[in-house]
C-alpha cells in the first residue's frame, strides 16, 4: 500500500487528501503523520529536503512536492480528471501555482514568527510575503474557477485554491474575509460541495499578533 508523509495543518498535504477522495484512491494509500521539525523522522530520508508532502509508492520510490503527487494521482485515476487536455492545461497548472505561492507565502508568515523571537523578527521580510499572498488574491478574486458540482468534480486548482484559503482562515483568522468576498462565498460553496474539505478542516491556530487583522 503507498503511503502519505504528511501532517494535518499543511495545506499542501490537505492538497493531496482531497486529490485522493476525488479520484477514489483513499483506499490505496495509507496516511502516516510526519514531522518536519525531528531529525530522526524518516521524512528526511524519504525526502532529501525534509518537507511534506512525499508520497511512498508501493516499489518504495517517493514522489515529492504536492503539484508532483497530484500528477501522479491523476495518471494513476486514468487521466485529465484533476488536469483539463490540450492548451487549457496550462491555464489550470498556472492556477495551480499561483494557489501554491499563496500557501508558500503564507507558511513563510507563520514560520517567521513561530520561530523568531519578536526583535528578531523582520517587518520588511513580513510585508514582502504578505504582498505576494495580496497580489494572488487580487487575482483570484478576479479570476475564480468554478464551485465544483461534488467532490468528483474538483479540479487541481479549484483544490489548490480552496486549501489556501482555509489555510488562511486557520491561521490569519477572517481579516482576508473581508477584502475578498467573492473568494469568501466560493470556498464556502467549495465545502458546501465537497464534505471531505470540512473533514480535513483544522481548528484554527492563529498566528500570534495578526489574529482577525486583515492581510493588507
């Protein structure tokens, strides 16, 4: 059976749990918890970067990086479920991205003051993160991929999309609630439509000092 390194508040990991209900794979892959932070986890040797998500195939080859499994998934399924064919593929893996350098961004946020002392921390650092998530945003607000019908309906950047932004509700709290309504309502649809999103939903844990502050 494969076998998920993952740990339940990554958004990336989320990524690939939906990916597996959608295709119906749940029942071949076995999810095992990992911490990125121990260096005895066997993650570090699964994975030469230390970083989850890494999917551990029944040959024992590991797949890394979430966009990487998510191919993997969808060829496995049969194919074009998760990705559309011809030249409106790469319109969804750009999504696909720009959903990833939201979370990206956002985790850079977290880290910075979940590992730094508060004189240690860098404003400018902050601001900078902060900018990209803002520019994303601004994008998606403008551009958003259609609520999935079910949960055999999503899609690689509906997917994408819909775990950033819990990850923001999770650890930003609202704030970004209110600057992008529109991307507000959509993933209230989003889990509306696919139960398996709230199952995988994680109580929030706010980043300390920017709790229900907007991201502007």
């Amino acid at each position: 059976m494969m076998k998920l390194r993952s740990s339940p508040p990554s958004p990336f990991g989320r990524k690939i749990k939906l990916a597996m209900e959608a295709l119906g794979l749940r029942d071949r892959i076995m999810i095992e918890e990992a911490n990125t932070a121990d260096p005895s986890d066997s993650l570090r040797s699964q994975n030469p970067l230390g970083k989850i998500p890494a999917l551990i195939l029944d040959d024992g080859e590991v797949l890394f990086d979430s966009s990487v499994i998510l191919e993997y998934l969808d060829w496995l399924a049969g194919g074009n479920k998760l990705f559309p064919s011809g030249e409106v593929r790469f319109a969804a893996l750009r999504d696909q991205t720009l959903a990833d350098g939201i979370m990206d961004a956002a985790i850079l946020r977290v880290y910075e003051k979940r590992f730094k002392e508060p004189q240690f921390r860098d404003p400018d650092w902050d601001a900078y993160q902060a900018a990209k998530m803002e520019r994303g945003l601004a994008y998606f607000e403008a551009n958003l991929p259609p609520v999935p019908a079910s949960t055999t309906d999503i899609t690689a950047s509906s997917l994408t999309l819909a775990c950033a932004l819990g990850y923001l509700d999770m650890r930003f709290g609202d704030g970004w609630r209110q600057n992008y309504p529109k991307q507000a309502a959509w993933v209230d649809a989003f889990e509306a439509a696919v139960p398996y999103f709230s199952e995988t939903k994680q109580p929030p844990a706010l980043v300390p000092d920017d709790a229900h502050a907007p991201l502007r």
